[in-house]
C-alpha cells in the first residue's frame, strides 16, 4: 500500500512537472477556437475578431472552427471532452448558462467541465423582419405578431441559443406562440430572412447592425435598458411595454477542465490585450457593443457570470416549461 502510494505520488508529480513543462512553451503550436454556431453568425463574428488579436500577443494563429448545431450544446460538447493541453478553448455566449437548465441530459457538466478564460463582450438584441414584412414600427409591430402568430415564422439557432431565448422571452411577453425555425447560427437564419423564407428573428447587433444599416431587413426593437447609439431611432423593449424582454448576450471563453494553469493565464493576458485594442473596440463598436472591461476578462469574472447566470435563467425557463430533451 505505502508503496502503491509512493508510486501514485511520483506519477502524480511526474505529470504535475510534465504539464507545467509543456505550458512553459505554451502556446508552441495553432489553437483551435471552437465556436458553436454556423460561420458568418454573430457569435462567430465576434471570436474572429479577438482571435486574430490574440494571436498576435500569443505569437500563434487562433484558427476559429465552427461546430454548429442543438443550439450550441454539441460544440461546448467538443471542447468539454478535447484535451485540456490549452490548444482547444471554446467561444460560447450565454447560452451556456441557459443551456444548463434547457438540456436535461447534456453530455457535459457544465460547471464541471470547463475552466474559465474571460468575459469578452455582451452585445444587444434587435428584434427584426424581413425588409416587405407589414408593420411599420414596433406597436404595430406587437400587435400584427399577436393576431397573426399562428401564420409567423420565428428564426432562431436552436434551443438554448440567444435568439431562441429571446424569441422565448418574446412570445412570453405576447402570450403568442409563433412558429419557430431552428437553424446551426443565426448565419443561415440571416440568410433565410434576407430571402424571406422566414418573417422574424431576435438577433445580436453584431449579426443585424450592417444588415439594418443597409435597409435589407427592417429592425423594431433594441433588448437593452438604453437605446443604442447606432441606432438611435430604434424603441428598446421596455419602452415598448415588453420590459420582461431585456437581455444582453454575454461572450466568454472557456477551456476544457484540466487545462494547465499557465495556459489559461497566457490565454486570459491575450484576452485582455485584444480587448484593450483600439482597432478591435472600434470594430465593435460599429457592430453595437462594446469589449468587456479589463477586469472581467478574467477566469474568475467568467465563473461568476457563469454561476448566477445559471442561477438567473433557471426558474425562468422552468416556469415556460420549455426543454430541449
Ligand atoms: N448567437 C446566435 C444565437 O445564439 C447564434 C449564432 O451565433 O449563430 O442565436
């Protein structure tokens, strides 16, 4: 027994001397960040931007790999079970939060699985339409949907997905239930409304802010407490009497359970240094966010935000009684 302990304890430090070794060099070869939705959405949209920042101060490429699909939960699945060597991190928005409660049966633990890199952006919501869709501004807008909801369709990425939680929050609000179309981003969904196969989404700026500009899709609505400075015309929620609906999408970056503590720290110092960049805070800026303070792109502002956000959705989605599985 005492040898059978000796010998776990020379392998334990073995190991604990064989991963600090190998994160000493870290990063010495291309990380992979995964982002759970289609390419060209808003989610992915965002981790373009910091990872070609963040590549540069960690001296390799971030490459970005899109694993779409059941609202977000198959991609944070990859990275929960890839390697914890610091090479695979995973880009995910509050959905992991609310994914928690919506999946009874995920394949991950989701405050188990993961360590925490930072928080990177929160972005707000548009509510928005095809550009021929009816209403001409938002009350006309509520009241159309609330007549016409049975002959609707909703676009969103799938449950557990920021559009789906804000079209949920939506048609709360409304007490209407429209039909839904679940797509791998809000990417394709955008395509689909710009072709008007489908009439509305709850989308981030960082998806609809160039489209709206450009006249493509019409927009009614902001999900923040102010309204935004790119869109100054735009009524937020609560102004249009749906207060219930404000909700911001928070970004982090995560990386499997395990992953060397000097990996997560290089990782976070990137994190920080892309976020205090000009270019990238102009960038975002233009797409109607803005990058998170300096402060809460830390892995213990991320585990926080994780926890009570989990915490925050959980009784909400309970009382819908809307489940994924
Ligand atoms: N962020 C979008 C959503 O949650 C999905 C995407 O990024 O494509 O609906």
């Amino acid at each position: 027994m005492a040898q059978f302990t000796r010998f776990a304890g020379l392998s334990m430090l073995g190991l604990m001397l064989g991963s600090a070794a190998l994160a000493q060099g870290y990063p010495e070869r291309q990380i992979t960040m995964v982002v759970p939705f289609s390419a060209g959405g808003p989610t992915d949209t965002v981790a373009r931007l910091v990872a070609e920042k963040m590549s540069e101060s960690l001296g390799q490429q971030i490459i970005v790999e899109n694993v779409g699909g059941a609202g977000g939960t198959l991609g944070a699945g990859r990275v929960a079970s890839a390697e914890a060597d610091g090479y695979t991190v995973l880009l995910h928005h509050i959905g992991m939060a609310t994914s928690a409660t919506l999946y009874r049966s995920l394949a991950y633990d989701t405050l188990n699985a993961f360590d925490y890199v930072g928080l990177v952006t929160e972005v707000p919501m548009t509510l928005v339409a095809r550009k021929d869709f009816e209403p001409a501004d938002m009350a006309a807008f509520v009241s159309y949907v609330k007549e016409n909801a049975d002959s609707i369709t909703l676009a969103n990425a799938g449950i557990g997905a920021a559009s789906h939680l804000c079209g949920m929050l939506f048609m709360q609000a409304l007490d209407a239930p429209i039909v839904t179309v679940p797509y791998k981003g809000t990417g394709p969904a955008m395509t689909d409304l710009l072709g008007g196969q489908v009439d509305i989404m709850c989308d981030q700026t960082t998806n609809t802010s160039e489209q709206v500009r450009g006249g493509t899709i019409k927009a009614y609505a902001v999900t923040t407490p102010e309204r935004l400075e790119i869109f100054p015309d735009l009524p937020t929620v609560a102004e249009a009497g749906l207060p219930g609906m404000e909700v911001a999408i928070w970004h982090g970056i995560y990386a499997p359970k395990g992953t060397p503590p000097e990996a997560i720290e290089k990782l976070s110092a990137a994190l920080q240094a892309a976020l205090a960049d000009e270019g990238v805070a102009a960038k975002m800026a233009d797409l109607g966010t803005a990058p998170s303070p300096a402060e809460d792109a830390t892995p213990q502002a991320l585990q926080a935000k994780l926890e009570s956000e989990i915490d925050r959705w959980k009784p909400v989605i309970e009382a819908a009684g809307v489940y994924a599985d």
